[in-house]
C-alpha cells in the first residue's frame, strides 16, 4: 500500500494540530513536510484548499487555520475504514500500513486484525522483515458488511500519541537551546519511554 500525499497531510496537520486543539501557519506545514520549492509549496496549498472545502480544515485568518480531525472520521467508523482497507489488500499487508491508511492507532489494527484471524477472515502469509504479513481469505472476499468484534477496542496509547503530538510542535516552533524548552521535550519523551519500558518489564 501506498500512503498518499493527502494522507501524509492529514497525519502532519494531525501532529501540529495537537490533533485539532491548535492553530497552525502555512510556514509550520512547508516545515514539517520539507518543502522548500514553490511547486511543492503550491501542491501544499491546493491540497490544503480540498481540506477546507470538504470540512476538515478551517482558515480562521489569513495563513493559518485549524484541524478538524473529527469531520474525517466521521465519514466512517473506525472499523469499517480498516475493513475496506483490508479487503482490498493486493496479495498482503501490513498492520502499520492499514493503521496509516485508515487513520487509527497500530493498536487499534492489531488488535481487530486477531480478531479477524480468528474469525476467518484474514491469514498469516510469511513477513517483511520483522513484519508481520496477512492476506485477506475468500471469507473476507465474500464478506462486504464489516465484521465487528463483540466489544469495542479501546486505545492503550492515548497518552503517548498527545505526547508525540506535543514534541512535534515543539521541534517546529520553539528554541531548542533553552533550557525550559529541553525541559519540555525531557518530559514528553519520560512519558513515551516510561510506558514501553513498562511494557519490556511486565514482557
């Protein structure tokens, strides 16, 4: 699969957003993307403008707008964004590549992708790497209507995600070199490392 340029937009406007509590600016955008000719600065803008009209993004001043990450999700629940991603997986695919596509948490696709193995409706087909490959079965072919498991999955890494979030603007707007700057990033990252060094001693 491939993560479109729109798709890549909407996880940075996600990350500078703080996930829609914050303005951001055009320049925070050509930043986080790396854009430095006009051509690409003007694609930014036209994708840009395909988000305010659909609703996703608001210009609430000239150059600067907010995230609504809330209008993209609700063209489609969770669920049924992975289970349409996965059924037209061609031959295989990986859970990373479904969480970016589908806008939700690894988590999240793990945890509904052993769901589906046990229903069926996926099977495991070799690795990429470290990786993890699965491809969708006949059953899953066959099946339009989007299995749900019996209870809803809950997202372990809330707290992480805000800090990532958080470190990804401070990265964008703030000096480095001071110290209450370091504190900050000193902070989100105790935050990050703290829960998978959580995770690597109860493992």
């Amino acid at each position: 699969m491939v993560l479109t340029e729109m798709d890549k937009l909407r996880t940075v406007l996600q990350a500078l957003s703080l996930n829609g509590e914050q303005e951001f600016t055009n320049i925070l955008i050509y930043k986080a993307l790396n854009l430095k000719t006009d051509a690409e600065k003007t694609a930014l803008r036209s994708r840009l403008r395909d988000l305010i009209k659909g609703g996703e993004v608001e210009r609430v001043k000239e150059s600067t707008y907010i995230y609504k990450p809330k209008v993209h999700f609700l063209r489609g629940d969770g669920y049924g964004r992975m289970w349409k991603i996965i059924r037209a997986s061609s031959p295989t695919f990986k859970i990373a590549e479904v969480a970016a596509l589908a806008h939700v948490e690894v988590s999240f696709v793990s945890k509904y992708c052993r769901f589906l193995l046990e229903q069926g409706f996926l099977s495991k087909s070799g690795k990429s790497g470290q990786r993890i490959l699965y491809a969708p079965t006949k059953k899953a072919r066959d099946t339009i209507d989007t299995p749900y498991p019996p209870r809803p999955i809950r997202d372990p890494f809330a707290a992480e995600r805000k800090a990532m979030s958080n470190l990804a603007r401070i990265f964008f707007e703030e000096d480095l070199y001071q110290p209450g700057t370091q504190n900050k990033i000193l902070k989100h990252c105790r935050t990050i490392s703290g829960r998978f060094e959580k995770d690597q001693e109860e493992s």
